[in-house]
C-alpha cells in the first residue's frame, strides 16, 4: 500500500537547537495516527514542516509521494493537507450554518456567502456537515454563543469541508469537559472512516478513545517508540520521558491548578499572559528552591490542557488557607488579561462554591487591582 505521508531523515534547527532530529514517520492512507508526548518534543513542529509553515534544514516530507520541499502553505492546503489548531478558528459573529456555507462555498466570498442563496449541491453538504458535527440544533445560533467543545466540532466540520485527504489536528481534547472530550473523539472516529488523521494530544484518556491503531511517541524531536495505546504504556522509556512521571507537587495543589484553569478556559482562549501568571505564581508558591521552580514551570505545562468543572474541584479544597489562596490566584489570572463576559460569569461560579466572606474577597480583589494600576 502506498504511504499517505512519508517523512525521510527530517531535521529543524532553530540557531542550532534541534527542533526536530533526524525523524522518521510514515502513515497508511484511512489512518487515525495519535502522536504524544511531552511538551518541547517537537509536535507542533511537525505539524508544521508537513503544512510547509516551516522549512526542513535536512529530510524531506513525502505527501502521496510528492515532496512537499519549497512548496507554499497555500498550495499544500490545496494539494489535499487541512489543519486545526490548538484554540477555535472559527467566524464567532456568523452562525454555525453560515461558517459551513463560507467554506462550502466555491466562490470563497463572504458577500455571496450570507446575501446569495446557496446552491442546492453546498446546501446538501453543510445539511450533511451539520448532522456530522452534531450541530443541528444550533444550525442558525451564532459561534460566539456555543461551548468550547461545540467551537472545536465547527471547526473541525469546517475543516473537512475543504475535502482533505490528510487532517492535522492539534490537542482537540484542550479544555474540554469529560461530555465535550468525549463528543469530539465520536467525531474523530466518525470521521477516520473516510479520512487520513493524524492528532496530536496530551489527554491520556482521549488517546486511548481514540486510537484504534498505532500511536507514535516523540521525544527531544525524534520518534522514540510506536505501538499500540497498551503497547507504549508499558514501555519502559515513555514510562520515564512522559506517561509514568508523577507532578512534583502534592495532590492538594494539583487541585488548586486545575481550579486556576478553569478561569483561564473560561471564555475558550487560553492566552500567554493567562498561563505565564499561571506558571510564575504556581512555581514560586510551591517551588522547594530557584532551581525546581524552573523545572516545575515546565513540568506544570503538561497539567494545563484539561478543563475539569469547578463543582468537581472546589469540595476537594481542605481549608479556609486553600480557598483563599484559589481566590486570589483565580482572580489574577483572569485579570492577567482584558476580563470578558465568559470569564467574569466563571469567576462569579467560582465565588459561590468557596462560601468566602464578602470582606475576604474584596480584600483579595483590591491587593490585585492594586497591581495592574
């Protein structure tokens, strides 16, 4: 059977940083490839080289035989190769049916898209797209107003209306609930039937959802083991590099991490400033010395790409001290960067589940403004 994606001896460097080194990597036409591992092993890279945003210093990228060498990012897109990225790209001021009909649409004009009736033909496959993606019932509501996990199921409709042959999907399983999680790996599934996909994830569960056949492990920009989901599980090596390595911070502040997340999901979009104040208070607050501080901010990256709901997470805080210190690192994430209605509606959840005293919170809320003043 002739390879979909076939990758030779690849190398990136970045001013001598091997981003990716000498990587091998091939793939099956009808294929669901589930790509893991920790943060800095060259994932997005890889997404990258293979959708021509970043050059090969050595190796190349075989797409259906072709070299992919020098070829712009548009024509590869046009050669049959669609990505998702990380957080929702999707049109949040048009409904649900009117992001389908745009890239449905032949024309690719938003004028014709929202003023010209749609032909029969692309009105049949947005109907199609809509039932695909689950997203009936919320046809003619406008992005802005659906969940994350719903975003994330547009966008991966309007991705597979361009009629790929090959999806690159980048952490669909990111700040979703355990329902959303699960809704969007039915629809990955779903869609494989048809499909060459290759996802990239950190959410173990969601990999072992998903990944009906072989996953592939990266590790300091090679492929260090590939196998089955029980298969790299027990393979000693991941067990040392990603899946067996237990956080270095108690389970208690576990759980005021993940409650601090659950701010900076709030409205979808998890932004630099919101996971820096995340990562540089955290480390500080629970670091032994200046030396783990620095390994515990990389280390805490790979706990941020859930979003687990508050109502699951507040009743675990022991004390009046942990609820109060949620409160405030809470507070300054979302005032970290500009407040909007999502996160200010989590926030006022949040309040309500840690009972604090009126005074308590505007003491806390004052010390913070004070900061960004």
């Amino acid at each position: 059977m002739k390879k979909i994606l076939e990758i030779e001896n690849l190398t990136v460097s970045f001013d001598g940083f091997k981003a990716l080194n000498n990587l091998n990597f091939s793939m099956n036409p009808g294929e669901l490839r589930v790509i893991i591992g920790p943060n800095g092993a060259g994932k997005t890279t890889f997404l990258d080289v293979i959708t021509g945003k970043v050059q090969p210093t050595k190796g190349r990228v075989l797409f259906k035989g072709k070299n992919l060498k020098k070829i712009p990012e548009y024509k590869i897109a046009r050669m049959g190769i669609g990505r998702k990225f990380q957080t929702p790209r999707v049109y949040l001021n048009l409904t649900v049916r009117e992001n389908l009909d745009l890239v449905c649409n032949h024309n690719k004009n938003v004028f014709s898209t929202l003023f010209k009736p749609p032909k029969s033909v692309e009105s049949r496959t947005v109907g199609g797209l809509l039932e695909t993606i689950g997203l009936e019932a919320k046809a003619n509501a406008p992005a802005e107003l659906l969940s994350h996990g719903e975003k994330q199921r547009l966008e991966i409709g309007m991705l597979v209306a361009q009629s790929p042959d090959l999806l690159l999907v980048d952490e669909p399983a990111a700040g979703l609930t355990d329902e959303e999680t699960e809704n969007v790996g039915a629809l990955l599934l779903s869609l494989a039937e048809s499909h060459s996909i290759i996802a990239i994830e950190h959410d173990m569960e969601f990999v072992r959802q998903i990944a009906n056949n072989k996953v592939t492990v990266l590790h300091q920009g090679s492929v260090l083991c590939e196998g089955t989901m029980d298969e790299i599980q027990n393979d000693p090596k991941v067990i040392e590099v990603y899946l067996g390595k237990a956080p270095s911070i108690t389970p208690e502040q576990m759980n005021i991490l993940r409650i601090a997340v659950s701010m900076a999901w709030a409205d979808g979009n998890f932004t630099p400033e919101q996971m820096n104040v995340i990562l540089s208070r955290l480390s500080r607050e629970f670091a032994i010395d200046t030396e783990h501080q620095y390994s515990l901010q990389q280390e805490l990256q790979n706990y941020l790409a859930k979003n687990i709901p508050l109502e699951e997470l507040v009743p675990k805080l022991k004390n009046f001290g942990e609820k109060e210190r949620v409160l405030k690192l809470s507070y300054e994430i979302i005032r970290s960067n500009k407040m909007n209605r999502q996160e200010i509606e989590v926030y006022q959840k949040l309040l309500k589940l840690l009972d604090l005293p009126d005074d308590i919170v505007e003491q806390v809320e004052t010390e913070i403004e004070a900061k960004y003043k």
